[in-house]
C-alpha cells in the first residue's frame, strides 16, 4: 500500500495535545518541512520529544506549537541558545521534563519494547531525579544496587528526515551518522511520518537493503521534500545554513522580530519552493551543498 | 620562552592530560578539547582513541571545523557508532570511553555541574540553560571528566550549584563512593589556571597558575576559598615553540579556539 501522501496530509495525523518526537542534533537533521507546517496548520499544546532540540524547537516554542519539553538539551551550538524557548520556559508556557541521554534512551526503550520502564545508572547523585516524577530510583532485585527506572514513553508521532524511501515507507540512509531519532523514534512511537530527500523505487533499495534502517509496516506517511532539513544539515547531502541560523538569532532576542522571521520563512512561503526560494534559493542551496 | 595565548596554553595543559591509548569523547561547541585532542595525537599520544562527537571513530579532519558536532569533525572516521545501540553501550559499559572533556556553564567546589537553569525555581528559571545531555549520565558513570573554561569568573565557579545536572563529588569526602560512583571530575583547565580536586576531602585545589596569574587572581576569580596545595603553587607548563606552530599552522588556521577563548589574534 502506497505511504505516499502530500505534506499538508501528513501533518493533519499529528493532532492538538500530542507527544511528537522529532529528528534533532543541535544543528543537524531535522526535519524542517514538517516543523514549518506544524507552525501553518497552527498545533497546539504538543509535547516535543527531542534528544538535542535545535532551531526547530525555538520555532515552535515562539509559534506557541509546544507547550512541553521531554529531551536532553535544546542549543544551536555555536549559534548559541534557543533564545525564544528560553524565554518560553522561563515565563512557564513551555514546560521541561529533562532527561539525560540514557534517560530519554530508556524510557524509548522500554516505550518500544512495551515494557513499563527500563532502567539506567545515570543520573544518580543529580537533583534531575527530584524534579521528574518519570524517573525513580529502585533496588536491583539480583545485586541490590539502587539505579533509575525511567517510565516507558510512546510518543504518538515520531517525525524524521531520510535521504530515501520507496512508497510503501521503507526507509534508507546514505552513510553518515545516525542519532537515536531513527534508532529508537520510530520504534516507539504509535505513528511515523518520514519525509525524503527523493522517493525510489524499491528496486533502488534492494542494491542496499543493509541501509534501510525503518521498515515500511512503521511507517505512516511519506512525503518527498528534496532540502527538507534546511537549513539543517542532512549529511552526506548538505552541511547547516550557518547564515540561515545567524540570521534567527539575530531576530530571536524580540518577540516581534521573531514573528517577522516567522512569517515571512515559514506562514507565508506556500510551498517548499517558495520556502526555499525565500530562503535564498538556488545561490544558497549551492553555498550548503558545497561541502 | 615561546610566545603563546591563552588558548594555546589551555590546548597544550588538557592535551598533557591524555595518555597514548586513552579513550576520549567531545561534545558540542568544544574547540579547546577537540584541539588538545589533535595535538596530542600528533605529539606524544599517537594512539589516543577519539571519538568525535560521540559518533565519529578516529576520524582524521584537516583542522578543527566550524562545529564540533557536525560531520567536518569526523571525517574519515573508521566508524560511525549508532548513538542508541552502539555508543551509549559502549560508554554505559565501565570498560571503554573513560575520559570527557565537558563545559558548564556553573561548576562547584566538588565538581558538581549545572547546565540546566540559573536560579533557585527550577520550574521557572532565571535562565533557561541549554540541559544536562550526556553529562548527566558521563557523571554518574565513573567516568574521568576533564571541564574546561575560558572565563574563570565567580558566576561560574560556585560554591554551591543552582542545580545539580551532573553528578561530580556530590558534598564531597565519600559520599560518591558510598553512592557506588567510579572515577568522577579529574581536572578543571580554565583561562587562569589548573585546578584538581583533593583525593580525601574532593574539595576543589590549586594545580598550577597560568604565567603572568598570581594565585590571588585565580582565589578572586572563584566563587569559594580554594584548597591549595602543599608547598609553592606551580606555574603552568607553557606551549613550547613546535606545539603552538602546530595549533597555529596545521590544527587550527582558523582561530577557532582563539574565538572560544575570546581572545584576539595575534
């Protein structure tokens, strides 16, 4: 059965309240089309599930998307702070459930495994523990050593970015790193909508099958957004838009700046097209892809 | 002796830090280490194992890039380790990947960190920090973290932490020992000076100051009384004249850790 469908469609699974967990390092790999048309179609009350937020995360705090935080940090890395989530979680619309990478591993992992919780020896000794009622510390039945249980955790969509997938939803990587977003994610979650660099013929997969890293029976929607990261890195494709990212953090500081940004890269653009010609189209896609 | 900046001399005391055959890991936005990492590979430590970014494993990149985290650092990598099921395993497993070198943004007298929030209400913070990512694991997992900071100052340099986001000697003495903790914070670099921590009390002790610092300076610039150690404090070893032409020339062209340090350059 074809997965295929249109961007607009996909998004329309994700419904107000949700837990979404989104492909994210810092300034690599998310998936951006679908976190600009979460902003369009105006979501609500989502929790955002990430390992390490980027620029996608300051987006939909400063849309007012997401009113909770579950993931190990948020930073543009050398392009500093999330200023607009900042802000978010320091007026208290956005609430943080911090969690340490093995935390936020486990409670996925056990979340995949349809287990009740999967333990970890991090995080003991950190006041972490006392301000997040999913994690809880116990005895070790068989040693009798005291570590954390972190309480499984099934998001109901999980949103990543791939270089390729058939149209049944069978999903494949070139070689280049892989964050648990694709690792554990999509194993977690109830739905998964992937978007893709390009959309092939299963035919093309079967040269690799040792790269197809998501099955297509996990997957839900697939929708071709060729530069779908921007201005994110998606490796071995394209590096970051460094002066993409230097441009929202010179705005992100004021609310009024920030909305600015907003519309004009994100509410108005009415197609990826659009979005990326705004974004400085075919002379900056050049500059990213030059690595 | 040579001319050098404080960069250099901060690349040159973390890299005398590694053995040949040590496991090393970087995190994001970490110039200084990812440098110490390089030099010490090209110097005394050929056999250091790297991995970049946690993820990328040996990699050879031609100078230190613009991130830390992003696919320039681990170019020519031998491995890309997974993060779910390969690196986190790996470094779960007390056997392999035994030193990080970390910032944070508040360090205590017992080498707790905070990357979390500034201010005493967690739930609506001063601050919101960026969180505590790995550390908060790489804390409670005996593992040797190697911090770094180019600006020594009293806001950084607690006495206490806002928040505990990872794990270092807790209230010191035993006490990570009786939580059943292995190895924990080893060395502190900052712009002024090396700092230790004392092996009974886990207090945080003067190793050595950076020439041109008087220990006053480094007591001024910290946010609690120092231990010190017994005798003279020691002034830090300065680059020699082939380490900075290799920070400068092959490591790094750019000044990226010359931007890192806030430094200008020369």
């Amino acid at each position: 059965m074809s997965k295929v469908m249109s961007i607009e469609d996909a998004v329309a699974l994700v419904e107000d309240g949700n837990v979404v967990a989104l492909q994210n390092m810092a300034t690599q790999a998310a998936p951006m089309a679908l976190v600009r048309e979460l902003i369009r179609q105006e979501k609500r009350n989502l929790g955002l599930v990430c390992l390490v937020g980027g620029i996608a995360v300051d987006w939909l705090a400063a849309a007012g998307v997401i009113d909770r935080f579950i993931g190990a940090a948020v930073s543009m890395e050398t392009f500093g702070l999330c200023q607009q989530y900042r802000k978010a979680v320091e007026e208290g619309r956005v609430h943080v459930e911090e969690l340490s990478e093995t935390a936020l591993n486990a409670r996925l992992g056990a979340g995949a495994r349809n287990l009740p919780s999967l333990p970890t020896r991090g995080l003991i000794g950190t006041d972490i523990l006392a301000v997040n009622e999913n994690l809880k510390t116990f005895e070790d039945p068989f040693t009798g050593e005291t570590l954390v249980a972190c309480r499984a955790l099934v998001p109901d969509v999980a949103l990543v970015h791939a270089h390729r997938a058939d149209e049944q939803g069978n999903v494949q990587y070139e070689p280049t790193i892989l964050w648990p977003d694709v690792g554990i994610f999509p194993k977690a979650a109830r739905r998964t909508i992937v978007t893709v660099e390009e959309i092939v013929d299963s035919e093309v997969l079967r040269r690799n099958p040792d790269r197809t890293v998501l099955p297509g029976f996990r997957v839900d929607a697939v929708v071709e957004v060729p530069y779908g990261a921007h201005p994110t890195s998606f490796y071995p494709r394209y590096g970051y838009d460094a002066r993409f990212h230097i441009d929202w953090t010179k705005v992100s500081r004021d609310d009024e700046q920030a909305q600015e940004f907003l519309r004009r890269y994100v509410r108005e653009p009415e197609t990826h097209a659009d979005y990326l010609q705004a974004a400085g189209g075919a002379e900056r896609l050049i500059e990213v892809t030059r690595l | 002796m040579s001319d050098y900046t404080v960069d250099e001399i901060m690349c040159t005391t973390l890299a005398s830090r590694f053995q040949d055959g040590d496991e090393v890991c970087n995190g994001m936005a970490s110039f200084i280490p990812v440098a110490a990492i390089m030099l010490a590979r090209l110097m005394h430590a050929p056999g250091l194992v790297w991995l970049a970014g946690a993820a990328g494993l040996d990699p050879r990149p031609e100078r230190v890039p613009a991130s830390t985290l992003e696919a320039p650092l681990w170019r020519d990598s031998v491995m890309y380790l997974e993060q779910y099921s390969d690196f986190w395993h790996y470094a779960q497993n007390g056997r392999n990947l035994g030193i990080f070198c970390v910032g944070a943004a508040q360090l205590d007298m017992y080498g707790n960190a905070n990357n979390s929030v500034i201010g005493s209400d967690y739930h609506r913070p001063k601050v919101r920090l960026p969180g505590t990512a790995g550390l908060g694991d790489m804390g409670s997992l005996g593992k040797r973290l190697f911090y770094w900071n180019t600006n020594h100052n009293p806001r950084a340099l607690v006495e206490k932490v806002d928040f505990r986001s990872a794990a270092g000697y807790l209230d010191g003495g035993d006490e990570r020992e009786r939580l059943g903790l292995g190895p924990g914070p080893e060395v502190v670099v900052t712009n002024l000076a090396v700092l230790d921590f004392h092996p009974e009390s886990k207090r945080m002790r003067l190793v050595s100051v950076h020439p041109g610092v008087t220990v006053e300076q480094v007591q001024e610039a910290t946010g609690f009384e120092l231990l010190l150690p017994d005798g003279d404090v020691a002034e830090t070893a300065t680059p020699t004249e082939e380490q900075v032409h290799l920070l400068r020339d092959r490591i790094d062209p750019d000044g990226l850790c010359k931007r890192e340090a806030g430094v200008a350059r020369p």
